[in-house]
C-alpha cells in the first residue's frame, strides 16, 4: 500500500504540512517494501487549482491513502473519485504520522475542508 503525506520536507523526519494544495512535498512511503519516493508538488505554484493538481499527481503515484491536513472541495471530490482514502493529522514528523496511521489513530476525512481559491 502507498501512502501520499503533504510534508515540508524531504524525508520520514520532515513535518506534515497542513496544506495539501500548496505543500513543497509529497512523501510516499510504501508500507510493504518501506521505501520512500519524494515528489515535489506540482499544484504549490499554479495561480489556481493547487489542489486539483496536487490530486492528480498523487492519483498518478497510484497511491492508496492520503494524509494532510484539510482537503479542498476540488481535491476532495477527485481523491474520493479516484477511491482513495484520506485522513486528517496534525504537524508532526511524517514517521509519527505513519504510526498513528498504522495503529488507527487517524480521523478519516469524509468531507472537504474550505475553497482557498489561490490563496
């Protein structure tokens, strides 16, 4: 299974980045094989659709589970589309987020967060 994180940094103890539209970086761990891949996110500099883009990217990883913070109306409705699920934490090191969501820690978004429209 691949987990995409919206992070601040580049590696499991970088911080999880609330946005996930305008994040730097998405870390994907792999829970399988505990491989980590680094992708810088697409969306943080589009004036608009940050979120959309964000979306696609991950979609594009293939990956299973997202974590973030909030997810945008635009995002939420690809992600949901793409049947990929995702879930709520707070700013700590990614490789705490990875256990909280190991354990079931997490809250599971069911809905969006608010439009930031360009923020």
């Amino acid at each position: 299974m691949k987990i995409g994180i919206s992070s601040n940094g580049k590696n499991l103890e970088s911080s999880l980045d609330l946005r996930f539209g305008r994040c730097s970086y998405f870390v994907i761990y792999d829970t399988e094989s505990n491989e980590v891949k680094v992708v810088e996110n697409g969306g943080q500099s589009s004036k608009g659709g940050a979120g959309i883009a964000a979306a696609q990217q991950l979609i594009d990883e293939n990956v299973d589970v997202v974590i973030t913070g909030n997810l945008g109306p635009n995002a939420f409705e690809l992600i949901e589309k793409a049947n990929i699920k995702a879930f709520k934490c707070e700013s700590i090191s990614l490789k705490s987020v990875i256990e909280k969501y190991r354990n079931g820690e997490l809250e599971e978004l069911k809905n969006s967060g608010p439009a930031h429209h360009g923020m």
